[in-house]
C-alpha cells in the first residue's frame, strides 16, 4: 500500500527527500550509496542532485485561498515544487528551496486538509 509523504509519521524527519528531475528520494536520511526513488528507476548520487532552491522564484502568483483556520496564511502555492511560499511585494514567489517535507506534524495535517478542500 503506497502512502504518501504526508501520512507517514515523521515524514520530513526520515526521509532524505533528495531530488532528480524533480522525483523525491524515498530512502531512509543519511543513508549510504545513490538515491532512488522508490516505484521508480531514476537512480542518482550527491553531484546529480537537483540544488535546493526551487527554479520559480520570481514567479507571478496568486496567494492561496485560505482554510477557516488562515492557513496558509499569505503564502502561495509554488507551481514548481508546491511548497507554501511567501509573495514579495509585487505579488512574485520570494526564492526558496524546493518543498522537502513538512517541518511538523501540525503543518503536514494543514496542507493534506488545504488539498483536500482546493485541489491541485
């Protein structure tokens, strides 16, 4: 049964989530040898990886319709990598790393609740 990032418990914390072409490592973090994506054949190594920093900074964007509770607060949804990101003042994607996993537990239940009601 496949389960996604959001419904494991501690996701973010034990996952390496490294990326190639975009795909998300499934493998334990500090693991040894090449990243892989699992249900997958892309295979890669540290020198392979895709940077950090999501390519939509500077983006114009629409802030996210918000749940009853505000969240997400003024953020938008990148189109790139589909963090929650702050806009600047003339309404672009601020730079920032690519979505890596929910920092809490609390933050992954506001976003699988935000997508459930708003979609892709």
């Amino acid at each position: 049964m496949t389960r996604t990032l959001a419904a494991l418990p501690g996701a973010a914390r034990r996952l390496c989530l490294s990326r190639r072409n975009g795909e998300i490592c499934t493998r334990e973090d500090g693991h040894r040898g090449l990243h892989h994506r699992t249900g997958g054949r892309l295979l890669w190594n540290d020198l392979q990886a895709d940077p950090p920093e999501c390519a939509a900074a500077g983006t114009p964007v629409d802030p996210a319709p918000v749940l009853d509770d505000g969240f997400p607060g003024h953020r938008a949804l990148c189109p790139v990598c589909w963090a929650f990101v702050p806009r600047d003042g003339d309404g672009r994607l601020e730079p920032h790393d690519s979505w890596r996993g929910d920092e809490s537990r609390y933050e992954a239940d506001r976003r699988r609740e935000w997508f459930n009601a708003y979609g892709w």
